[in-house]
C-alpha cells in the first residue's frame, strides 16, 4: 500500500494590494493512510494496542531509529531505566487499564531483564511473569504497551512481555508481537514470515486490525493482492475500523488493486461517513464538489460533509469550509465562519489557510484588521518557501515597501 499523499494545487493570481481575497478552488487528498502523528487516539483500550495504526511502506526500514544491534541495550538496562517513575506510572496505569501492583511491575522487569542479561530463552521469564500478573495475560500486555510509550530502549522487553501474553491467550498481545517481529520494530531481530503468520491467524479469528495491516501488505506485496485486499479491508470494516471504508474507497477512486469505479469509491466512503470516519466525509465533499461519474454538483452536501470533517479537526476540511464561509458556494456568505475556520487549519500549520487569513486580518474582513499578524503569518510562509512562500514574500515585500498604498497592482499574491 502506497503511503504517498497527492496534493492538488489550482491558483491564479491576485493583486495583494488592490484586490479581494483570493478564492480558492478545491483542495484535495487522496489518502493512502491516516497518520497517527497529527491525531492518534489512545490505542489502550482497543485491540490495535499500541501498534493499531496500519502498517506502512517504511515501516520494515525506519519504523524506529533505534540501533540495530539490541543485545547492549537488554545487558545495560534497569528496572529504573525501563520503567517510568511511579508518579508517571501510577497515571499511565490508569489510562491503560493496568491493575498490576506497581512493585509487581517492577518484579515482572527484572525477571526479563535477568532472562535477556543471561542470554536465556525469552520463555524462562514466563512462570515468573505469569505469577506475578495472576494468570492475567491483559495486565502483561498493558505493561508492554506503557512501557513501550515509556522508553524506546525497551523494546525487547515488551516483546517478551508480548509473547508470555500471546501464549496464555491475548489476542492484543499477539496482534503487537506480529507487528514488532514484521517491522523489526526498535532494534529486535525482524521476523516477516512469523510476523505475516501470527497476523493469518489472528484475521481468521477475526481479528480487525490484524485484517487492516494483512490488506495493507497485501496491497504493497502482491500485484495482484487487490481482491485480498478487499476483502480483509471489508472484513475490518464490519468488524468497526470506519478507517478499512476509507481505504476501501481510496483503493476505488485511484483504481489502485482493483478497476477504477468512482461509484463504489462513493459507496465505501458513505459507509465510512455513517461511522463517523472525517476521511470519508472529506473525500463525500469531494465528490460532491465535482463528480467524477457524471453526477449532478451538490454544492450543499459538499459543505455538509467538509464541515463533518473540520468539526473532527481534519484541516483540509477546516480550510475548505472557510473557502465555502467567504464565497458563499454552498453556504451562506459569512466572512466571521471564515475566519473562524481558517484560523482552526492555522493552528495546525495549513499553508493554505494561513494566507488567505493573512490576506484577511489585511483587509480586515471578518477580523479584526491588524497588519502585524497579516506579517507574522506572510513572514512564516515565506520561511518555509514553495510556491505559496514565494506569494507570501511578494505581498510582504510590497506592504514593507507600500503600507499606506494600496494602489499598486505591480505585485501579484499567487495562492495555491
């Protein structure tokens, strides 16, 4: 599965002095994953445990940037190092359903530190970590996974941990040892047949992550993994990841697996949307903003579901409803809406959304006018360069040049 992000930019010019602000036109992604990076939930609770996000392209090669060669890292840790203080523990156990004694924990550490430092079989640890949890297979997950959050030196420890619970029968625990082993995750000795195996099984059983990231290697790995793909993703989706319709519907609209079929791609992101999945509402907006199956344009409902996918924090979205807000497509003109949600996809760092609310603290429409922040946000775009930050250093140049003028139309803002 490709996890390249396609950014379609339209632009024509406008004059940063004389004219109004820019309407854009659509901006749009096509989406190969969700990144955790920006939103990740807290996986805790859920099956995915701490490696619920889907597998990715690089995930084998730079899933972490812990040395390769773990054997120092077991030999030179302690129970300090690897566990947090217990302030931090005592908090990280209740966001992590952990019930284990935090001096259990401790015991539990120090019999796969010893089993690791002596070079023993991971499995010498088990009827000690079995003892210590009471046979509670979930506890010794939990503490893999607060300990993986905790320290990324650990790794070799969770993954025992991991494996004491797979074999007493977690399920969690076997999805997270899969995806350690698969990726070579922090430095262990990488194992993609045992890792693709543990994750079979798990999907046979029902298992929905284990079915997303079997669909995502199937897409990367097979040239004709798509029908596979398809059916895991759909097997996921029953099982409640709203995420496996996105895909599903990604893999339709880019005809990537399977034969293009913009109907079903809309069908798929439908049956997301109704999960409350803001990809899917996002790529609703799309489509109803310009078909691709011959459809009539519903401005409306693409405001609709934009504004379903701002509402969940999705910037993209943000920025389009503001674009909807100030020209009134779809929605009643309110330059304030505007504002308000171009000031949201700001706060996350949207370039597109930083100039045109550059352009209206300038002219002051729906804002309070204020030239300094219309030059802080021109001066952040132009740092970070790329088309939209050689526009932002025109208009900054020429209100340096001209802050009383707006007369010139000399200089042209080129928003993307």
């Amino acid at each position: 599965m490709s996890s390249a992000t396609v950014r379609h930019f339209r632009h024509h010019a406008r004059s940063c002095a004389q004219r109004p602000i820019v309407h854009q036109r659509l901006h749009t992604r096509h989406y190969a994953q969700r990144s955790a990076a920006k939103s990740r939930r807290n996986t805790t609770h859920t099956p995915g445990g701490v490696f619920e996000p889907f597998l990715k392209p690089t995930d084998g090669a730079s899933a972490s940037k812990i040395t390769q060669d773990p054997t120092p890292l077991a030999r030179d840790l302690s129970v300090k190092d690897v566990l947090p203080k217990d302030e931090l523990l005592k908090i990280l156990m209740t966001n992590s359903n952990l019930t284990m004694p935090i001096e259990k924990q401790k015991a539990a550490v120090q019999a796969v530190l010893e089993t690791l430092q002596q070079v023993q079989p991971s499995k010498a640890a088990f009827p000690k970590l079995l003892e210590l949890s009471e046979n509670k297979s979930a506890d010794l997950t939990a503490l893999g996974n607060v300990i993986l959050r905790a320290n990324s030196q650990a790794s070799q420890i969770a993954l025992v941990l991991y494996e004491c619970a797979m074999e007493a029968g977690d399920d969690t625990a076997a999805f997270s040892y899969a995806n350690m082993l698969y990726r070579g995750y922090g430095g262990i000795e990488k194992d993609i047949d045992r890792g693709i195996q543990i994750l079979t099984d798990l999907a046979r059983k029902g298992h929905p992550y284990a079915q997303m990231n079997l669909a995502a290697i199937v897409m990367r790995t097979k040239k004709d993994g798509g029908k596979t793909a398809v059916q895991l993703y759909e097997l996921a989706g029953r099982g409640g990841i709203d995420s496996a319709w996105a895909e599903l519907g990604r893999m339709y609209r880019a005809g990537l697996g399977v034969a293009q079929d913009h109907q079903k791609a809309m069908d798929y992101f439908r049956k997301g949307a109704q999960s409350g999945n803001a990809q899917c509402n996002f790529m609703l907006g799309v489509y109803y903003s310009a078909p691709q199956d011959g459809s009539p344009v519903d401005q409306a409902a693409a405001f609709r579901h934009f504004q379903k996918a701002a509402i969940k924090g999705m910037p993209e979205a943000q920025y389009n409803v503001g674009l909807r807000y100030f020209s009134g497509n779809g929605v009643e003109q309110n330059f304030v809406n505007a504002a308000e949600f171009y000031l949201m996809a700001a706060a996350q760092g949207f370039p597109l959304a930083e100039s045109n609310l550059a352009r209206m603290y300038y002219e002051g429409r729906g804002v309070k006018p204020s030239l300094e922040k219309a030059e802080k946000l021109w001066r952040k775009l132009a740092d970070r360069g790329g088309p939209i930050g050689k526009d932002a250093e025109k208009c900054l140049e020429q209100y340096i040049n001209n802050q009383q003028s707006r007369s010139s139309d000399k200089t042209k803002c080129t928003i993307m």
